[in-house]
C-alpha cells in the first residue's frame, strides 16, 4: 500500500485548503488514517486520525477547524480557517494489515504536501 497525497499549496489567514490521501495498492484491511504535521525546526506531531476502532481523534490546536472523513480508500482534511500556525508538511499515515502477512500491522507514509499560511 501507498499513501499517495494531493492538495497543499499557499493561503492566506483564514481561508481553506482540502487534504486528500488515497490508499494505492492492495490491503487486507485498513485500520487507520492520520494525518501529521510537521513545522520547520519541530517534531512532527498529530493533527488528525480517523479510525473504525477508536473514531477520530484531533489536535487540541485544531479542533472545530480540521475535520477528516473517508471514503472508500480515500481520507480527505478539509482545513477552515487556517492560521499561520498551521504551516508545515502534512504526512498522511495509512495504519493497514497486508494481504501477504496478516499477523502484523503495518504503516505508510506520504511524501508530504506543504501547506503555508501568510497572515
């Protein structure tokens, strides 16, 4: 399975971007979606995860702004009222069971779309 992203790119303060992550390839199952974050000089931290066992989960900083869903093989991140806060790469990490080994849980991660807000 990959993670393959689309979306990002240049804001201002306030405005909205949309966040895609569709899972390419095959999988046993998919447990999970998330999406993280990572600003310049920083960890990379947690901003959503969508999961059939535990729902979703979000970010204090993010909370009423971000709002992740899926659809089929598909997590979208429809992100309102950006701050310049919000900059950083944005990974989305795919939490599947392969199809040749089900006995571990494995991950992928994107590449990273940026997305930059100027205030």
């Amino acid at each position: 399975v990959e993670a393959v992203e689309s979306g990002g790119g240049l804001v201002q303060a306030g405005g909205s971007l949309r966040l895609s992550c569709l899972a390419s390839g095959t999988a046993s199952s998919i447990n999970a979606f998330g999406w993280y974050r990572q600003a310049s000089g920083e960890r990379r931290e947690l901003v959503a995860r969508i999961s059939s066992a535990s729902g979703t989960v979000y970010a204090n900083s993010v909370q009423g702004r971000f709002t992740i869903s899926t659809e089929k093989s598909t997590a979208y991140l429809p992100m309102n009222s950006l701050k310049p806060e919000d900059t950083g790469v944005y990974y989305c990490k795919i939490e599947y069971v392969s199809v040749a080994d089900v006995t571990h849980d494995l991950d992928a991660w994107g590449q990273g779309p940026v997305v930059t807000v100027s205030d």
